[in-house]
C-alpha cells in the first residue's frame, strides 16, 4: 500500500477560490449508539478509489477535473453512509467536516443531510440521568416535564419543563454513557487522519482531529457551558438586542443543563419575519454587530453560530430580540491574536499590503497572507475594485491562474499553521456569511460592521466607572474620528473605481466607434 502510496499521486488541486470562500455548515446532529465495526474499511475503500481512479490521468487537465469530481461525489456517499451507520459521534465528525472551508462541493452537499438525522433518546434513560444527577425525584423538583423532547442532537437532547416555582425552562440532558464512547471514537478519528497523511502526503489532517477533540470535549461540560452563557450575558447586559437565557444554577450538573425557556424562530426564518414585521436586513445588521463585538472587543467567541442556536423573538420595545443558545463551544482568544485580527481587518480594508504581510508573519502563514483579502472580502491583493463589489474580469482571470499552481499540499499547510483562534474565526464568519446571505443582506454591510469593531477593539479598554471622564472621551472620539476617516477613505476608493470603470467603458466605446468608421471608410472606398 505504502509502495502503491508513492507511485501514484494524490488528487493535487480542489477549486480553492470556492473552496476558501465557503460557507460553514451547522452541526445539528444526532443522539449516540454504540459504534459499528471497523470504519477503516470504509476508508480505504475511499483511499483505494482516489488513487485507482485519477492514476495516470494528467493533473489539473479536465479529464482529470471531471474524474476528481465523481471520486469525491463518489467518497461522499460512503462516508454518508459510514455516519449514519455509526451515529451519534460520526454524524458529528461528517457535520464538522462538511462545514470546513476546504471542504469539496460533493461532500457539503451530501453531508450536509446529516443535520436531519437527529434520533431522540427514550425519556426513562433521560430521565434517569435527571435523577441520577440531580439526586431527586422528578415530581419533587418539577411542576411538568414533556416526554417529548423540543430538540435533539448528538451530544444532548431538550425537554420543556415547569419548576415548582412556575418558572418555564429548558432542560438539556447529556446521553448516558456518552464520555465513554467519545473516548474510544476520538481515538479511532485520530488514527484514521493519521493513515490518510501517511498514505496522502500531501493531506494532513491531524489537526483536524485535534480541533474536532477538543471542540466535542467542551460540549460535554455542561457546568462551562453555563458558566460561557453568564459571561456572555455580563458582556452584552447593555445590549436591549441580545438574550441570553438565565441559568438555573440549583438544576444544573455536568450532564443536566437548567435554563429559562425563550420563545422563537430560527435566524434564517424570513417566512416568520415578514409576516411579523420584522425588516430581515435588520436582524441581519444586529446578528452581525453581536458577533463582530465577540471577535474584535471581548476575544469570546461563541463557535456555533448556526440557525438552529439564534432565535429571533418578538420584543414590544424594538421590535425583535436575539436569543442566543448552545453556549458550549466558546473560543477565548488571545489578547495579542484579539489585537493582531483587529490590524488585520483595518489593513484589509485600506489594502495595506506591507501591513497585511507583517501579519501574515506573526499568524504564523507568510506565505499565503497575500490570501487573507480573497477570504474575507472577496478582494485580490491587489484589487482596484470597490469593497463589497467582487473582482474585475481581469482580476478574476489573473487570479483562477495563480490559484493553479497552488496543491492540496499547500491548503494543508496553510490550515496546519495558523492559530487556533484563527480557525475559531474563520469558522464563526462562514457560518454567519451563510445567514446573512440567505437574509438578502449585501457582503459589504458584513464587512463595514467588522471594520467599525476592528477599530473599536484595537482601542484601549477603558472603565468609565474608573477611569477619568476626559480620557473616556477622549478615545472614544479618537475611535469615531477613525470609523468616520476609514468610511471616507471607502467612498474616496468607490469614487476611484467607479470613475477607472467609465473611463474604461467610454474607451471601449471609442475604439469600437473607431473601428466601425475605419470599416465604413474601407467599404467607401475600395
């Protein structure tokens, strides 16, 4: 095999211009069952159809395009398969992978049937793990408890209750015997990557694994989950837009998560706000602000923004108010990243390079920094266009051949070196390009909003209950004056662009104009 390894080469080049602009998909999933056996032999079956199919065939030639695609489409439906065999962990696993960014088209859109999969565990072995964590029976500690739970999925499923106190909650209960599955499934995802980069050398996906380790051990934690749900609360307690709902401290373990019940409706759930009155585009302008604000002022980010954990509810006073829920993957970043992410944005922005490429160095990728624009704004690095606008022809072209010559080999690394944080962010600002898209709301109030924040989290942090009034002030009015200089900067490059595209239609006109004399002129006069 190792031999077979060597003497044909691995699939060499995935769309990165789609690819590194994706979109992340949820991670809504289903409950645990004990694994099937040996999911290694669905993998080399996978392995084996890669290196059979594509041997001989001319890299990066459409033959080879068209025979990559069917392997992947192909691969696809047996790792869809393998999951819904497996459950639980592996639906989980599928979900993670089809929400990355390098992540092909086939498998995205054949895992992405994975977050439908949610099968409910019986109430006697939820309600067992109540009692058994609780220490109490049922009827003493609850007014009601539905048997059918609101919502299941891989890790836990929620049951509505009422408290003695006539308290409506929510009850996140974690499955039995969970942790030691997680064990034994982690160790074989660990093995697997470990087999593909050895018989792939230029697919290295052991850091994959890792991050999908320590993502699934945070969600079982529900104590840090109520903890990250009260710090996110004390962030935004001055926001009238964002609800986190209460923790009940005195019902809640390690395996029992107690909180208030809110009512709502997903995020992306337009039916519902069109026929309530709420403008979508402002919804999509609060989601973004919230999310901007985790990034760029607090470096606490919660890491599953997807539709199914942000509820739009009805609010007398402004009209609608985000629920946020599922606090259990939450990325605290590092204050130097935190500030670092913050220049990166401004660069991005003015289209600093030199900035941009001081940046790339500390993030670890010098190489691929050139690349952060195309990412997050959807600019080349040298693009004269218009932010928000896309690229010109020409820059599309220039680029499509630069992105030749880039493997699979160089994405690997790419993913392989940068912070974990990084991954955290580019994780969360997929997954919200993919609400604020299906809202009908343009890229560039995404990218305005993350600039406004960027600014406003590179500035010092200052207490106004402590700190003097004038100095408060004083930066607060240095941040606006910056927003406000950016902002003319932007409309100052739009001007430049708009006029750069007349002068180049009133050029195209000219020539053909002059072309259709000189031809008038030749039929004139033979």
């Amino acid at each position: 095999m190792r031999e077979l390894a060597l003497r044909s080469k691995p699939p060499t080049q995935i769309p990165i211009l789609s690819m590194l602009r994706r979109n992340l998909g949820p991670l809504f999933t289903v409950s645990v069952v004990p694994p099937a056996p040996f999911p290694q032999s669905d993998i080399s079956l996978i392995v084996l159809d890669y290196k059979y199919s594509l041997y001989g065939v001319v890299a990066n030639s459409e033959e080879y395009r068209l025979k990559l695609s069917e392997v992947h489409l192909r691969s696809a439906k047996r790792l869809l398969k393998l999951c819904q065999v497996n459950k639980g962990f592996y639906v989980k696993a599928g979900q993670f992978a089809a929400s990355l960014r390098q992540t092909p088209n086939e498998y995205s859109s054949i895992l992405s049937s994975l977050q439908d999969q949610a099968v409910p565990c019986p109430f006697k072995d939820i309600k067992d793990v109540i009692i058994s964590n609780l220490g109490s029976d049922i009827s003493t500690m609850f007014l009601s408890l539905d048997e059918q739970p609101i919502a299941a999925a891989s890790i836990a499923q929620v049951h509505r209750a009422i408290l003695k106190s006539n308290q409506e909650v929510a009850i996140k209960v974690q499955y039995p015997g969970l942790m030691q599955h997680v064990k034994i499934d982690t160790t074989v995802m660990s093995f697997l990557s470990r087999t593909i980069s050895w018989l792939f050398p230029d697919y290295r996906f052991e850091w994959l694994a890792s991050e999908f380790e320590k993502t699934i051990l945070l969600e079982l934690d529900f104590l840090q989950e109520a903890r990250n749900a009260e710090r996110t609360a004390e962030n935004f307690k001055n926001n009238n837009l964002v609800k986190i709902p209460r923790v009940y401290w005195e019902f809640t373990t390690r395996q029992v998560l107690t909180m208030e019940f809110c009512e709502g409706h997903k995020v992306d759930d337009i039916e519902f706000m069109k026929q309530s009155g709420i403008d979508p585009s402002k919804v999509a302008k609060a989601l973004v602000e919230v999310f901007a604000e985790m990034v760029f002022v607090h470096g606490f980010l919660h890491g599953d923004p997807h539709p199914g954990n942000i509820l739009v509810s009805l609010d007398n006073l402004n009209g609608f108010t985000l629920v946020l829920l599922d606090h259990g993957i939450y990325k605290q970043l590092d204050a130097e990243f935190r500030l670092h992410y913050c220049q990166l944005w401004k660069a991005m922005i003015t289209l600093d390079t030199n900035k941009i490429l001081q940046l790339g160095e500390w993030f670890g990728v010098p190489k691929y920094s050139k690349y952060f624009p195309l990412i997050f704004t959807g600019r080349s690095f040298d693009s004269t266009s218009a932010l928000g606008m896309g690229m010109s022809n020409e820059e599309r072209r220039n680029l499509k051949q630069e992105l030749k010559l880039l493997k699979m080999e160089d994405i690997s690394s790419f993913m392989e070196s940068l912070p974990s944080d990084f991954l955290a962010v580019l994780r969360t600002d997929g997954l919200l390009r993919s609400i604020t898209r299906k809202l009908g709301v343009p890229q560039r109030l995404r990218i305005l909003t993350y600039a406004k924040f960027a600014l406003h989290g590179s500035s010092p942090k200052l207490n106004p209950a402590t700190d003097p009034i004038v100095k408060v002030a004083y930066f607060r009015l240095k941040t606006s004056l910056s927003y406000l200089h950016l902002r003319l900067f932007l409309v100052g490059a739009e001007a430049l662009s708009s006029f750069q595209k007349f002068m180049n239609f009133t050029c195209s006109l000219c020539r053909r104009y002059y072309h259709a004399m000189k031809s008038m002129q030749m039929l004139s006069f033979p």
